[in-house]
C-alpha cells in the first residue's frame, strides 16, 4: 500500500537563459508499506509534518538559492533526499501548476 499526502508551495527561479518567475508546485510524498493489525499503514498527519517541514524552506523563495538548479527534478530529488535523511524512503511527485509532473521512484 501507498500512503501519500501533497503540499502545495509557491516560489521563483531563474533558469540559464530566462527571466526570473514563479511557479506553483504541489509536491506530494509517498511512503510504501503494510497495513498493521491497528488497520492503518502509516500516520498521514507526521508524513504531511514532514513533508511541511522540508518544504518550508523554499516556500515563497527564489528556489536558485536553495537549489542549484531548481528544475522540477532537483526539486524532486532534494525532497527526497532530505526525507532518507531523516529515515524514510519516499517516492516524491512534483508537479508545476496544472501541468506535467517529474515523479522519483
């Protein structure tokens, strides 16, 4: 089973050869395991405090100064590498506006 739970932030970047803009970015995380004999797989509410807590940090930010180069897929990775740091291994879903999506596995 997949539990997931997504956060929506909003922040700016400047990529090599455009102007500085913003996009909105629903980032959701899933964790896969078993349903225990109290019939729940794994707590939604610390997954979503989790994932508040990482993106916090580049919520209403210039992403250019927390990430490299702040494309979906590093925002992706550098999700997910700040939860293994913290011990849990997630998939992470980033998705920009209405549109596409990159997905870790």
């Amino acid at each position: 089973m997949k539990v997931c739970v997504s956060r929506s932030i909003d922040c700016a970047h400047q990529l090599e050869g455009t102007l500085v803009h913003g996009h909105t970015y629903t980032v959701t995380a899933c964790v896969s395991c078993e349903i225990g004999e109290n019939g729940k797989a794994y707590s939604m509410e610390f997954l979503q405090g989790q994932l508040g807590e990482i993106l916090g940090a580049m919520d209403h930010r210039l992403l250019n100064e927390v990430i490299a180069i702040p494309t979906a897929e590093n925002i992706a990775l550098n999700v997910q590498s700040k939860f293994a740091l913290r011990g849990i291994k997630t998939s992470i879903r980033a998705q920009i506006g209405n549109g596409g999506y990159v997905e870790t596995e």
